[in-house]
C-alpha cells in the first residue's frame, strides 16, 4: 500500500525546503526585509518561482515559514536543552525566542503583523500561534508530572492564556505601543507572572525572586519598576 | 483670541457625531454589520457621505468609534458606578466589556480585526489600545491610593501588560482559536491571574477566591478547570 504522504514530505523535498528557508535567512540577515522576493529566492535556491510557490503560497508563508524555522533552531539549542525541564524550560524558551526581535526587529514586525492580520487564507498563521501554545502545553505537562503546577489546573486553558498574553505584547510592540525593550522584558515578566497563581510553593517563589530578576537586568520603563516588596 | 478647537468639535457637531453612532449602533443592531455603509449611515443621518467622512474617515474608522461608544456607555453605566473604585471596578468593567462580544460578536469580531490589523493609517486603532489601558491605568492609581497594590509596582507597565493580555485574548478569539466562551472566561479570568502578584493581602486573597469563581460560573471548557486547591 502507498504511504500518504502530505505536501512536499520526501527526503529531498524537505531538504530543498531547508535550503530555501536557509538562504531566506542568509538574505534577511545581510539585506533585510525589503531584500527578500519569491524571484530572487527562487533564483538563490536553484528552484523555479512556480515550485517555490508551490511550497509556501505567498511571501508572507515563506517570510513566517522562515521564522518557524529560526524558532525551531532556537528551541533545539543547547542552552534550552540543559534548562530544567518544566517551568525553567518555558521561561528559558520565552527568553530565547526574545533573539529574532532584537537581531532583526523589522522582520519581525512583518511576522507580526501577518500574524495578526491572519485570515483563514494565510498560509501558517494559525499554526505560528498555535506553536507558542504547544511549546507552552508541552512545557506544562512535565511542570504537572515535576509537581511545580498546583492540582487541577487545565494546562490546555493555561497554555492558551500563555500564547494569547505572548501574542498581545507582540501586537502592542508592533502597533509602536511599547519599545523593543518593553516587548523583551514584558514578554518575560508575562509569563513569570502569569504562572505564579498555578505554581507550587517552590516554584512559586522562584518565580517571584524572578520577578525581581527581571527589574534588574533591563533597563526600566519607568521610574518605578516592578517590584514585590518595599 | 480665538479658542483652538479640534476638529468636529462645537455643540452641535458633537450632538450631530452623537446621533451618527447612535444610528449607526441602532442598524448594527437590527441588521448586522452586513447592514452598514457610509452611504446608508450618511441618510439615516441626514448628512452628506462626505461629512461623514470628514468625521470618521472611513467606515473601519465609524466602526470603530461605535464601538468606543457603546464601551463609554458601558463604562459610565449604574453597574460600574457601585462596584468599589480600585481593582473590583477594574474587574466590573472588564466583565460588563465583554457584552458587546455577547450581544453582536460579528460585530466585534471586525473591531478586533480592524485594530489588530491596523497600521498609522487607521483612525482611530490606536486610541481602541490605549483606551484599555487608560481605563486600566485609572483604576490602578485608585487601588494604589487604596493600599490594594505593594509599594513599587510601575502602574504604566502594569497597565500596558493588562492591555496586551486583553487583546491577546480578543486576538485569540478572533482567530477561532477560542470559542466566544473561552474569550468570556479567559478575559475575566487574565486580569485575575495577572494582578495576584502585585496586590496586597486582603486583595490578593479576594482575587483567589475570585479565580474560583470564574472557574464555577462558567461553563469550562475542559475536563479539568482551572482550581487553585485540590
């Protein structure tokens, strides 16, 4: 019987897909955003402009299939992989994913405002949000099995207030309603306190000595920072 | 001297903007958004489309404030009004804020999208985040004064996250990733978690009982609704 097989799912094809988002990259990184078109990435990777639509539908798939891919690395990075499995992890993950804004925040505007912007023609948007949730779920799952979460609490509906707060301080960076500062550090501080409620003890005052920790390293906003004590 | 005036800014243009959204809400009402043009809106009004478009700039931008009328309503409402100043009103008024997503969630749905979508050439747009904001700043200074928050805690920061995690939500929902259920709940339900670990004692302690409240009063929408205790 024939193996179904979803779009562009052989060995080469995924290979060719992995060049095709290596040299978006590579362009996005030297030239920017306003370097990147279907011809010349087409032309970069040996593929003709139809099969590269083929793959990604538009700009805007290949401009988010390019981010995905960066997550993905990011997430596979060693610096995740020695964080403690659960709440660290998420948190460490959050920080990580903070990089691709700071290294190429016009890019990442672009990300953004397709993402939000999203309708059921954009090909990946809903899947791009739907990662941070699963990223957020399958980090909850192993903070329930380490006992950091309290009991009862629905990791599906803590995942999904998770992604939607992620997504929300994205959406004011992008409308410039906070700075690129504001977004790293209440990316981080979001989830921080967000968590807090569900966690154990333990967990619970980590996470407040973190809150403090996030202060400190950034720069403040404002005069008064976040604090938890006088 | 001449006084500076904004624009549409005497007596009876601001009676005459007054029944413009009011007409406008009144058809929204009977017949949808599907209901509303310029040029049907301009005839109800009795003004030419062209100063309705001086006024609104667009039918996004007349959406819009409709919108931003109905939360005004909402927000000087008798139910506001008694609730204590400070964190409780806050609640009330994100509660009593997600009726419209009840009552007409075509309608807001749209909003969503306009604002999410927005760029500088949106009337408007921006104002819509900042009104949460603002609306959440206000009762922040009042909770302050009111001994609910501990000593230190930056309200402008504060306040921009409770935006940010409120249009993450409406984001979320109006992706069709939450059903208007869970953007009910989850919206409610976010303010909570997010200022547990700002307030003081008593506070705190009636936002915990609260986070159970929410968890009881609404239908979950897992197994596994969200407790604090087991």
């Amino acid at each position: 019987m024939a193996v179904k097989r979803g779009p562009y799912d052989s060995d080469l094809q995924r290979q060719r897909r992995s060049q095709i988002l290596l040299n978006t990259r590579e362009l996005l990184e030297s030239e920017g955003i306003e370097g990147i078109s279907m011809a010349r990435i087409a032309k970069m990777s040996s593929v003709s402009t139809k099969t590269l639509y083929n793959i990604f539908v538009n700009r805007e798939g290949l401009l988010l299939q390019a981010a995905a891919n960066r997550l993905d690395e990011l997430v596979g990075s060693a610096s995740i992989q020695i964080a403690t499995p659960g709440i660290p992890r998420l948190l460490a993950i959050t920080e990580l994913a903070m990089l691709p804004f700071r290294d190429n925040p016009e890019f990442m505007k672009t990300v953004v405002a397709i993402v939000v912007a999203a309708n059921e023609n954009t090909p990946g948007a809903g899947e791009r949000v739907g990662r941070v949730q699963m990223l957020a779920y399958d980090a909850l799952v192993v903070a329930r099995e380490n006992d950091e979460l309290k009991s009862g609490v629905d990791l599906q509906e803590l995942s999904l207030i998770i992604a939607a707060n992620q997504w929300g301080v994205a959406l004011m960076w992008q409308q410039n309603m906070i700075s690129l500062e504001q977004l790293i550090r209440q990316s981080n501080l979001n989830h921080v306190i967000t968590l807090i409620p569900f966690c154990t003890d333990g967990r619970k005052q980590w996470l407040e000595e973190r809150m403090d920790t996030f202060q400190h390293a950034i720069t403040p906003v404002s005069k008064q920072p976040i604090r938890l004590s006088s």
